[in-house]
C-alpha cells in the first residue's frame, strides 16, 4: 500500500447531515470578530479581563478574500454541542497507527515559540491558546454526529488536555484510520486580555501526522 490522499475539510452544512467541503493549503483559518463578511475580515477584540472566545470561525485566502463562514462552529464552549466542524479524510489507502493533530510555528515542524503556542500571563506561559477537541474517529463522511467532550467544554485557560502545541500537547485519535474515512475536530482558541497585538504571534501551522506501510 501506498500514502493515503489527505484531504482537509470543513463542514458547510448541518452537524447531522455534514457536508465536508475542502480546503486546501492556499485557504487559512480566521478566527475573528463578530460580522464577518466574505471579503473582510473584523479583528476580534480582547476582552477587558480575564479571556474570551472568537465570535466566529472562517476559511479564507490568504489574503483574505472569498471568505466562508464555519456556521457550525459556537462561541460558548460550555454550551456547544456541534461535533462536526473539521475533518480530516484519508483517502485511497488507510494509515498504519492513529493520527496525531497538533499545531506548530511553521510548516518546519521544529519550534513552538509563538504567543498562540507558548500562553501570556493571563494564559499561563508555557499553555498553548489553541484547543481542539477529536469528536470522531475512523468515520465515513456521511456519519452523523461525534462527542464532544464534557472536559473540552469545562476547560480553563491551563488545562492542558484539549491544547495543540507540537510535541508536548496533541490530539491523538483512537486508531488507525481506515482508506475513505475520517477523524473530525472541534477547535477554539482563548483570547486573553493580554494577547500580543498584530498577526505575526497568531499563525500557528495545524498539522496531523501519520504513518502508512509501504508495500
């Protein structure tokens, strides 16, 4: 057997009836503030004190144009019952071991220094801002709806189960993936009061990685 085709997708319809729509590595996902359009992306604005949660969740270039709304993605984590907002699908051959999905720098997979990555005060340093939540495992595309863990939205801004930071902190799935399944995600991120200004801290790189047998 062979790698298997990875393709990233987001889902553009119901969390019961999931339509996986693709993306690819010229899209970038936006967390931003509330009224978002398809051409302009509203900064999310750092709450008084303490933390907050993105209003919304987009895909869009990189330069921000052609932007689409993750609709199923919800800013209140503590109420939040949609399981089906990311996936990533393995396509014409299975993996060898479970996937892990993790996030780093840079697509050179070496450092995690980036505010998002490595906490302010408010987020302890050394906590990752990014979490994310594996909802389903090994799953066709038309399945209905995963877990949502009841730990995911009870989470404070140290806990370290949900966080995406390389090798330290990481969501590894429950198997191995099958050739034409998938594993889907939940993702957040905390915005702490005192979050660094600019974008430069704030582009983190989400990885998975997998094996495969070579035959």
């Amino acid at each position: 057997m062979a790698e298997p085709v990875i393709v990233w997708k987001y889902n553009s319809g119901s969390e019961g009836s999931p339509t996986w729509t693709t993306f690819t590595g010229a899209k970038t996902i936006y967390f931003t503030g509330p009224d978002t359009t398809g051409s302009v992306a509203d900064p999310v604005t750092a709450p008084a004190s303490g933390t907050k949660f993105p209003e919304e969740l987009w895909i869009g270039d990189t330069v921000y144009a052609n932007g689409a709304q993750i609709s199923q993605y919800e800013q209140d984590i503590t109420t939040a019952t949609n399981t089906n907002i990311f996936a990533v699908q393995f396509d014409t051959n299975p993996t060898s071991t479970a996937p892990i999905l993790t996030a780093w720098d840079s697509s050179a997979h070496s450092t995690t220094a980036k505010e998002i990555l490595d906490g302010t005060t408010t987020v302890p340093a050394g906590n990752s801002l990014l979490r994310a939540n594996l909802t389903s495992s090994n799953v066709l595309p038309a399945s209905g709806a995963g877990t949502l863990a009841a730990g995911f939205k009870s989470q404070t801004s140290s806990t370290t189960t949900y966080q995406l930071k390389g090798d330290t902190y990481k969501q590894t799935a429950s198997s191995a993936i099958d050739a034409g399944k998938q594993i889907r995600f939940a993702l957040t991120c905390f915005i702490p009061d005192d979050i660094g200004a600019g974008t430069t801290e704030h582009d983190p790189v989400i990885t998975v990685k997998y094996t495969f047998v070579w035959v």
